[in-house]
C-alpha cells in the first residue's frame, strides 16, 4: 500500500483535531441553546460558517449552487457537516435500518458510524486508502463498474459523489442494478435551481478551470435540479423531490439552508 495514504491519514487527522479544539474554544460562549447536532447532541446558537474558497465563487454564485456553503454548517463541538446531518436525520426518521446490507460509497465518517451499529455495511471507494482512518474494510469499487451482484443492497448512500464522475449515467445504472427491488438510495449532490440544464464538461482535466466552472477542483459539472431528477429517473428510479420548506422540523439541526431531499427508489417488480 505504501505510505502515502497512512500518511494523509495522519494529516487530516491532525488537522481535524487541531481544528476542533479552537473550535470548541471559540464557541464556547454560544453553547447551550440554538442549533441542536444531532450526531454528537451538543447545543449552540450558531454553528460554525463555511465559505467556499475564492477560487470556486464565481460559480457557486453565478448559479446559487446549493453545495454546503454558508451559516451554520459545521458543529463547533464534533465538526460534523450540515450535509451529514440531513442524512443522518433521514435514516433516523424515515427508514429501518436493522440488519439492512448497505452500501456506502465514499464513506463518512458519521453516517458510517452510525450505519455501522445498525446494520451490514459495504464501505468502498475508487481510492479506499483515503478512508481508512474510517474503517479498515473499505473495498475498492469504481462506481461505474461495480463488482457486487444484481439485487444486493437495502440501502445505499453516495452523499456528494455523483458530480466528481464523468459517467455519471453509467454509475445511475450500476447503483441501480445492484439495489433490491423496493430499495432505497441517498444520493445527494450539489444542485442549482436557476440551472435549466446541467452544466458539464465530461472530460475535463484543469482543476483550475472547474473550480471556476463547476465551483470545485475535481467537479466536472452543476447539476440541475430537474436534470438530475430525469437523469435518475432514465436510470430506472423513482425519484421525489422534497424541497427545504418541507423539511422545517429538522432546521434545529442546522441542515443545509436551502437545501431540499432526494428520494429515490428502485420500483418494486
């Protein structure tokens, strides 16, 4: 394996934990009302901020992509993601996971956690290396290409996945041959509602040009919200939209602001 993975690991775990403690230092005097997180159950009036860096502005702001910047984004006593918690509030609220095989594509480490104590997971990346400071299993999976059979998975979660693959069709129709009948996936990804079409370039290769384009060094595009709807459903989905206003009982968990979900299934034959 090397040492290049072991060692990135150990960077980001220091930076994370370094970061951590000035963050619980610096919001101390704003904890015990506001934002409740619903990972580690600590209160706040405010969360940390979180901006996009000044190279991905112009297109976050060009097309108001809702892609995990702004208020109250990261917990100032876990660092959890506001992206994460609405997940996690999904699968608490929504679904029985109890002894469901999920497949968990670019694992996190708070949803896998979770995932973990309730069910059998399948955690894979194309670069699995970059995640074992998360579990040690992780598999390696290229999402276009998957190796697991048809009628698999009860669940899988691909959380911000889809915009970083140039086939991202060909990865729709893989995630739905190897889901059961009926099952359900999370698939979150960075949408515009001004967008009347995607904007991509599949085979770009210029990190600084799709920052500037697609508002991330390693996105290849901005999805639509109504494109990617279409696209699911070319792949064989059922898919519903639930925009933010309907998911006002969850703000107290400082999800993403004006950030609606996706839910999507596999018909039942």
């Amino acid at each position: 394996m090397g040492i290049y993975h072991p060692l990135q690991s150990f960077y980001r775990s220091c930076i994370f934990y370094t970061q951590r403690f000035y963050l619980r230092l610096q919001f101390k005097s704003f904890a015990g009302s506001g934002y409740t997180c619903n990972v580690c159950g600590h209160s706040y009036l405010k969360f940390k901020e979180d901006e996009p860096a000044h190279e991905n502005v112009h297109a976050i702001r060009k097309w108001n992509v809702i892609a995990g910047y702004g208020k109250n984004i990261i917990c100032p006593y876990c660092m959890s993601h506001a992206r994460e918690r609405l997940v996690l509030q999904v699968l608490k609220e929504k679904m029985d996971i109890t002894d469901w095989h999920v497949l968990h594509l670019s694992p996190e480490k708070n949803l896998y956690t979770f995932l973990a104590q309730r069910s059998r997971v399948t955690a894979a990346d194309i670069q699995p290396g970059f995640y074992h400071h998360i579990t040690k299993g992780v598999e390696k999976q290229d999402a276009t290409q998957l190796t697991y059979p048809d009628n698999t998975f009860d669940l899988m979660i691909a959380n911000h996945v889809l915009e970083h693959i140039p086939e991202d069709e060909q990865a729709m129709r893989e995630f739905f041959r190897v889901l059961k009948p009926g099952a359900r996936a999370i698939l979150q990804v960075p949408y515009s509602d001004e967008l009347e079409d995607i904007q991509e370039q599949m085979e770009i290769n210029d990190p600084e040009m799709q920052s500037r384009l697609f508002g991330q060094k390693d996105h290849v595009r901005v999805y639509s919200c109504n494109g990617y709807m279409k696209r699911l459903t070319n792949a064989g989905f059922e898919v519903r939209f639930v925009p933010y206003e309907h998911l006002s009982q969850w703000y107290v968990y400082a999800i993403q602001a004006q950030e609606g979900f996706f839910e999507i299934q596999k018909p039942v034959i």
